[in-house]
C-alpha cells in the first residue's frame, strides 16, 4: 500500500465508523420495571413505577378481576391470553393494564412491562423475536390501538402474536387499548376500489380475533360516576361538603361522566385543599 494512502484511508474508515448506527446494546431489564421501546434504535427506556394503585380504579371491577386473573396466570407460566380492552375514552382501560401490572409484578419481579407506540405496530415481530429469547415474562402493552394506515399493520401484529413457524413468544403477553371493538379506523380508505377496501378490512377486523380476551368498558352512568369520586376522595382524604353537586357540575362542564373524568374533578379540588396526590 502507498505510505500517502494509508492516512487518508485511516481517516475514511474512522469517518464511517462515526457514521454507522451503534451496535444495539444487551438490554437491562433490571433498573426497572416498566420500559418504553424504541424501534429506530432498538433500545429499551426505564420509566418509573406506575403511581395509581389498583385499588383505586373504581367503577371497573368486573374488568379489574377477569384482567388481573389473566395477567397472575400468565406472571405463574400458566396459559394466558392475548387481552384486549375496549370501550368508550376515559373508562379506565390503560390504568387499568399498567395498574394490575404493578400489583402482579410486586410478587413476580421477573414480570416486565414494554410499551410501544401504536404507530410502530409493524415493529413488533422483530421486537417478539428479540424478546422470545430471554428469562424474563413480559406484557407488551400498546395504548389507543388502531390502524389508521390500513392493512399493513394488522398484518404485522398478527404476524407477532402468530409467531410464523416458531410460534408465539410463551413469554409475551400483549394487551391493546382501543375506543373501537374492532380496531377499525373511522374513515377507511375506499379509493383502491371495493374488493381492495373489503380485502383490508377483513385483514384489520381478523386481527380481534387474536386476542382470546376481551373486556367491554361501557359509559358510566351518574351513580357509578359519583361512586368513583367519593372513593377517590374517600382514599385521599379529600372532604367537601357539596362533593356530590360539585362533581356533577364538573361532569355537567365537559359533557361526559368517566372515571377518567372523576379523576380530573378530584385533582382539582386536592389542589383547592392543598393535598397531594399521586398523579
């Protein structure tokens, strides 16, 4: 090699060795217990422990009980299945999953929880795979699921929760949230023609048949509403002598009652008493 060309040679290969994405790294699933996934970088980000605790959801036990079962059989290595949770916004349905995986993970620490984002669902077979491999038992949990870009997605997951030929992930449980049964998208695209429109909603609405698991969380009625703040307040410390009108004011104001609304009231008015909460 001419001597004039081995530095400059040097300097290319050191420039596209900055240039190169880094290697991914061995996870660490032990600096916690709930992580975020990254598909562009392939890393796992700790978040800290969900705050809410199960017993505060009120108004969802039906839901709480049929939910937690699954989640402690599949925590044991007992046959679990896929879980979908769908119903009207504000029910409860994402605290529900990340609030029964922390009381079931306080006795399994092997128990692992990863969100990924409802945009990256065609990530999720390199991320089954990768995570088919090792000793821990994850819930893979994606919030507000639907396919919005059609068939594409619905395809992938249900390429993850199928496995191909090697079969699911024993060590994989994966729940979705979703307003929609069906994971339908409102407007569906029908400019590729009616066989191709039909084609990708049949694609979309078989992914639901994936999941042996579904749990309904239909609109609160006002007793139930008013049940979920007075055990909220009552968990808190909270007392007001017009609990009951100034919920229903507040429910009146944004044209809804849920738990997520009750939840809203009773921050305001720790704030007005100057009590702490947790979230």
């Amino acid at each position: 090699m001419d001597a004039d060309l081995k530095p400059l040679l040097e300097r290319i290969a050191e420039a596209l060795e900055r240039l190169a994405p880094p290697a991914p790294s061995t996870p660490d699933f032990d600096r916690a217990r709930l992580f975020r996934h990254d598909p562009e970088t392939g890393g796992f980000h700790a978040a800290p422990d969900y705050p809410l605790a199960l017993e505060s959801l009120v108004g969802v036990e039906r839901q709480k009980t049929r939910f937690l079962e699954n989640l402690q059989r599949f925590a044991q290595a007992l046959p679990a299945n896929h879980a979908l949770l769908w119903g009207v916004r504000g029910t409860g349905k994402s605290s529900l999953a990340k609030a029964a995986f922390m009381a079931v993970a306080a006795e399994a620490p092997a128990l692992k929880l990863v969100e990924v984002d409802r945009d990256q669902v065609t990530a999720l077979p390199a991320l089954f795979d990768l995570l088919r491999a090792r000793p821990e038992r994850f819930l893979v949990l994606c919030d507000d699921l639907s396919f919005e870009e059609g068939a594409a997605a619905a395809k992938a997951l249900k390429s993850a929760l199928e496995g191909g030929v090697s079969g699911p992930p024993a060590n994989v449980l994966f729940v979705a949230t979703s307003n929609r049964r069906h994971l339908m998208p409102r407007g569906h695209q029908e400019d590729r023609g009616l066989v191709a429109a039909a084609e990708d909603a049949e694609e979309e609405v078989s992914v639901s048949d994936r999941f042996g698991l579904w749990i309904g969380f239909p609109p609160m009625d006002q007793e139930t509403y008013l049940a979920a703040v007075a055990g909220y307040a009552q968990r808190y410390g909270l007392k007001a002598p017009d609990l009951e009108r100034r919920a229903l004011q507040w429910a009146q104001l944004r044209g809804a009652r849920s738990g997520r609304v009750a939840w809203q009231f009773i921050r305001d008015l720790a704030g007005e008493l100057g009590k702490p909460l947790p979230l």
